[in-house]
C-alpha cells in the first residue's frame, strides 16, 4: 500500500518523508487555504506544488478549481507542465469526466476526486483516471460507511480489471488505514495526525521503558 501525506503544507510533507515511508502528496484548495494560512501569507499555487514536488519522490495532485471543461482542462494544461510528478486532480462531475477523457488521451495523468458513489468511480475508470479518491470521512460523517463504498469500489474495479488506482481519502483514523489495507487499496492518503498514529502502541512504550529502566541495572 503506498502512503500519502494529504496536506499542502512543506513543513508536514517534510516530516513525512523524514520518516521514509512517504510515496506521494495530496493536496486540495482547502488544504491550501489551511498552508496559507500557517505560513501567514498568500501562497503561489503552482510555486507550492513544484516545491512539494521537489521534496517527495512520489505523484502529487494538484486540483483543478474550474467547473467547465475548457477550464479544467486550461488549468491542467498549466498544472501538469509544472513536474512529472504531477498528478492534474479533477472533481467527478460530468465535465470533469469529458476532462479526464481527454487528459487521459493526451498523456496526462488524473486524480478523481469528490467521489462518494461507486457508479461515479466506474464511470472515472472507463475514462481513464489514473486514481479514484473515493473520501470515507465525508461519507461516514452522513451516516453511511465509507468502507463499504472502498470495498464496493475495489471488487468493481477488480472485476473488470480496471488500471485506476484506488486511492482512499478522507481518512480520519487508522482503522480506516487498516481495512483500507486488508481489502488492498492502492493508497492511502492521510494526515501526518494519522501517519503517525499508525506507529502508536502502548505496549511498545512501555516495553521499551521497562527494558531500558532494566539496562540501567544491569549496567549500573
Ligand atoms: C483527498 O485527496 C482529499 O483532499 C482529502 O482526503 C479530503 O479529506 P477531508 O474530508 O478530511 O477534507
């Protein structure tokens, strides 16, 4: 499963990958409001996401925020120019999927996002997205699991051999992580919160303290 950092923030992404275990960046307009606001000024968009290129070694998405499909398909035109990591993310709208059909066809890579159907991510399949983000957060807080929608996501795209990665989103904690592995998503995309929270154990604290309080005795 590779791990993805779901943040537009060099600090974050850079703690990630200090860890070793970081295979790529998502990041969002919220996200990038969320940096700007951290970093205490405007932020250049395109400026962000060639940084963040340069500190990982995996794809970055970088989303769109036009609606229609000449602009979506403007912006990808400049967003994609920026690095080859650049994954061009573009939202499950019906214009976005005549935009990923096209992109598709031209070479450049897409990020499907705002899915919360699995007929929405069989439809971005068939036009070509190289990921699917299907957002399980959102779709738990409305009372519907958004596991189930992964799993139903997963055996579709199983069943005909689709080439999109699933990409599971809107991951709040790591049990989301965990049955997003067992069923063999692609990705996952978290915050750092949830990166490290994966590492956490009591008894490995523990542990530890009562072994190196025991080597202090025995070296003592
Ligand atoms: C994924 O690419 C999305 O940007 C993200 O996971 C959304 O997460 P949220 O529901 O926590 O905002």
């Amino acid at each position: 499963m590779k791990f993805f950092i779901d943040t537009a923030d060099l600090d974050e992404v850079k703690e990630a990958q200090d860890m070793g275990v970081l295979d790529g960046v998502t990041t969002n307009p919220s996200l990038m409001k969320k940096a700007a606001e951290k970093a205490g000024r405007r932020l250049d968009f395109h400026e962000q996401i060639r940084q963040i290129c340069e500190m990982v070694e995996g794809d970055v998405s970088a989303e769109v925020t036009a609606v229609d499909f000449d602009g979506i398909m403007a912006e990808a035109h400049a967003l994609a120019p920026i690095h080859p990591r650049v994954v061009v993310k573009v939202p499950l709208i019906l214009e976005g999927i005549k935009a990923i059909k096209a992109l598709h066809s031209e070479g450049i890579r897409v990020n499907c996002t705002l899915c919360f159907s699995p007929t929405q991510a069989l439809i971005a399949a068939k036009a070509g997205a190289a990921y699917i983000s299907p957002f399980l957060g959102r779709v738990d807080d409305i009372s519907f699991s958004g596991l189930k929608l992964l799993e139903e996501i997963i055996t579709i795209y199983g069943n005909y051999g689709f080439e999109t990665e699933v990409l599971a989103a809107s991951i709040r904690h790591p049990i989301h992580v965990l049955e997003a592995a067992m069923m063999g998503a692609h990705v996952a995309t978290m915050p750092l919160s949830v990166i490290k929270k994966l590492l956490k154990h009591p008894l490995t604290d523990i542990g530890l303290e009562y072994f190196l309080a025991d080597w202090k005795k025995f070296r003592a």
